[in-house]
C-alpha cells in the first residue's frame, strides 16, 4: 500500500499512462496527449486497445502491458469504464487522475459508479484526483492535463502561487488571465468530486513544498472540517493560504451540490474554519484573482501603513479613501521626510501622503519619491498610482521602481488605470515583478490582502 498522504507521483512523476488515449479530433484523451507530449519532461504511454500507435507514440492495449510500474494514470474513459480499469491496473500505478465526468454529480448510478472507483483506489492501493476534473496542470515537472486546447485557455509561466479548487473552470479562468497579465504559476490542481485526494492532502504536500510560495484555494465543499483545518493551520503558519468559499446564498448552494455533488455547508461555519486556520479569506472572482496576482508576485506586508504616490492628484485621494474604507491606514508624512522631499522637488508638487509629483512627474521624481518616503519605519507598503499622462514618463519606469531603492522587504503595489497605453503597461510591471491592477479599488483591494498575510512568511 502507498502512503495514504504521498502525492509525489502527482507532482514529480516520471511516467505517464493516457487510458482512452485516442488522435481523434475533439477528443479530450487527445487535447491531453497533445499538451504532454508538448510539456511533460518525462516519458509518456498512450493506452488503448484498439490503437497499436497515437500521435506518432507507441500505444499500448492496457497499463499491464508498459511492462513496467509508472507513476500516473491519466484516466480518460466514460464513467462506466473506469472503476474496472482502474482495478485492473492492479496498483501499476502510483496516482490516478480521473477527468471523466458522469460520477456522483450526475444522481444515484454516478454515485454507485464513484463508489466503485473509491473502493478499486483503496484495493489497489492508488491515489486518485477526481473524477469530474481538470487534473493538475504543472508548470514545475511540465504535467499538463488540463484538456483545453492552448489556442482557448493560455497556460502561465513558472511562478511560485498554487492554485487548488473544486471547480476545474474557475481554475482555467484564473489560469488564463493570469497567463495574460505574464503571472507565472508553480502547481494548479483541480480536484472536481474528490473521491480521494481533497483540499487537506494538496495542503500538506504544498506546505512542505519549496516552489510554492502562496496558496490560493477555491472551495465549494468540506467534509472533514477538522482536516481541513489542521492542514490549513500547518500551511498558514510558512506561507500565505487564501480561500474563496463559494456556494453562499442558497441558490448556489443548489448550483454546487448539481456540480460537484458536493452539499455546501452554512457560510458561518466556514469563515469560523477559516479564521481558525490563519486562512486570508477572499469574496468571489475578481477578489480571488486580485489575490492570485499580489501574492503571485510579492510578498506579505508587515502592517497596515500605505503609502500613496501618484502623478494625478484625484486617483491619490481615491485610493486614500478606498484605503480607509478597507480598514487600512494611510499616515500622514514625517515632518522631517516632507522637509527632505521639499528641498529636491519644485514647489507645485504636492508633498504629503498622498504625494502628487502631478503632470510634471519624471521616472526620477517617482523613484526618489519611493526611496525617501519608504527607507524608514513609517509604511508598511506602498500603492504607486502611475498615469500615463505626463509626457516625461517612459518604459523605463516599472525597472526603476522595482530596484526599490533604500528598502527591501515592503510590497510595492501598482495602480495604472486607463485605456490601451496604459494596460500595455501593466505587463511590463508584471515583468518586472510588481503587481498592477487598472482601477484604483483593486490596487487597494490587494494591499489590503498582502496586509492579512503578515507574520506568516
């Protein structure tokens, strides 16, 4: 028997078996094939008896006949095909991902079905993710079996955020706006009906993990509390963990047990669990990627202190506000730094927090700015609201701002609103290494996030 809490065959394996396999178009067992092929570092074994060679790759008629144990099954048959399957591959394989659909979600016959997929893992002995899932997409061992073709989803970089979620679409949403913002990844893994393998395993693997560095979970279901919450707390206590619990009100809570067969427990208990847990707990979506992209590209703050800079003096009263409203601080400037700032700065720049270096404002202005009103004990972070505007600015910018002259450890969070020019920017924020959002209230959004993780790092 493998050991009940060892993910390894998930997430370093060095084979990978594709039960289904099969070239024909539109076939998800191809779209998964595809991706391996393309990504995966190790070696790969289409299985299916009625092919002896897919995509150029030799086929095998079942997992037996590879000749040797691998380390993953990827299982791409119908529902009623694959607890037999898997019973026959005997333990041949370590883990088992299951992305057909047709199980515990679908009534009663899915159910039976899920019951006789559970009872074949634990004959076996094989881990197993899923059914009904996307699987794990990989950026560290290159395992892709997120069966969404890349011309539709793009899939991120290598980065240092996981993602683990119920749901496999919100996951591969995430994925992909991440990916288009250039956010990189390190594991993302979708584990639909959990048959086996739940949010508390992913936890205590991803603790223990040097690639992740935070941990962003999408929840509609938990049946072990108690689990759940002691993995969370061992997570939480070395890195960042967020959550977004969904399946709140009560037509969602209908929606979700018809997706996941999951039954989403009352809201209270789980914003208690996650409380206890040290769990940063996020409200939907937008929150969710807001999170995914601060914590994918920086680190915790140490307090509640901002720090405003901007070249538009109203975008700086706006975040001001928003930060009050978000239960942040925005302290006014130390007498002796405004002194400091005054003599190198014309007299019409605006020197108070927030600082308006307005429509005169410089790449220069802005990072001497940072490094006087950042150096010393008075902010925890700063939200630089950089527009476009002002004609001396340059691409130059998000380079100097990220060399972070004079301090080290505080998070630099980027506001730049505006239409085309300005969102091309964003990206070269991003490959910079500062988070940058386009309105002003996610920008404060995100401070407010990196606040909660502190003294967790």
């Amino acid at each position: 028997m493998h050991n009940k809490h060892d993910l390894t065959a998930f997430f370093s394996p060095s084979s990978i078996a594709v039960v289904g396999a099969s070239a024909s178009p539109g076939k998800i067992s191809g779209v998964i094939l595809e991706s391996l092929m393309n990504s995966f570092r190790g070696a790969v074994y289409p299985v299916n008896p009625g092919h002896s060679e897919v995509m150029g790759l030799k086929c095998y008629p079942s997992i037996e006949a590879i000749g040797s144990p691998i380390d993953l099954a990827v299982y791409a048959l119908p529902a009623g095909a694959v607890p037999d399957a898997l019973f026959n591959a005997g333990g041949l394989s370590r883990g088992a991902i299951v992305v057909s659909g047709g199980f515990a979600e679908t009534g009663p016959v899915g159910a039976a079905l899920e019951k006789a997929l559970k009872e074949a893992a634990r004959s076996t002995g094989t881990r197993v993710i899923g059914p009904n899932c996307m699987g794990i997409y990989d950026t560290v061992s290159g395992l892709d079996t997120f069966f969404i073709p890349k011309e539709r989803v793009q899939r991120p970089g290598r980065g240092s955020l996981s993602i683990i979620s119920q749901s496999g679409s919100f996951a591969v949403t995430a994925m992909d706006e991440l990916a288009t913002d250039g956010i990189g990844v390190a594991r993302v893994v979708s584990y639909g009906n959990k048959a086996d393998v739940d949010e508390a395993d992913c936890l205590d693997f991803l603790s223990d993990d040097p690639e992740t560095k935070a941990v962003a979970i999408y929840v509609e279901s938990i049946e072990d509390g108690r689990r759940f919450i002691e993995a969370a707390s061992r997570c939480s206590a070395v890195k960042p963990v967020m959550a977004v619990k969904v399946g709140k009100a009560s037509s969602g809570i209908s929606a979700a047990r018809s997706h996941t067969g999951a039954i989403a427990g009352r809201y209270e208990i789980y914003r208690a669990a996650f409380k206890k847990a040290g769990i940063i707990e996020l409200n939907g979506y937008e929150d969710f990627l807001v999170a995914c992209k601060a914590f994918g590209l920086t680190s915790s703050a140490g307090g509640r202190r901002v720090m405003i800079i901007t070249d538009g003096g109203g975008m700086g009263v706006n975040i001001a506000d928003a930060c009050e409203q978000m239960g942040l601080s925005v302290p006014g400037l130390p007498e002796e730094v405004a002194e400091e700032l005054r003599a190198v700065f014309p007299p019409y720049f605006g020197v108070g927090n927030p600082l308006d270096l307005t429509g005169s404002a410089t790449d220069e202005s802005f990072a001497l700015a940072l490094s006087r009103t950042m150096s010393g004990d008075w902010y925890d972070m700063v939200i630089v609201a950089a527009l476009w505007g002002p004609p001396a600015l340059t691409d130059n910018l998000p380079g100097m701002l990220a060399q972070k002259p004079g301090f080290r450890e505080k998070p630099i969070i980027v506001c730049t609103p505006g239409g085309a020019y300005s969102r091309e920017r964003i990206r070269l924020f991003h490959e910079a290494g500062l988070p940058a959002f386009s309105t002003p209230e996610a920008a404060v959004r995100a401070a407010s996030v990196l606040s909660k993780g502190r003294g967790r790092r």
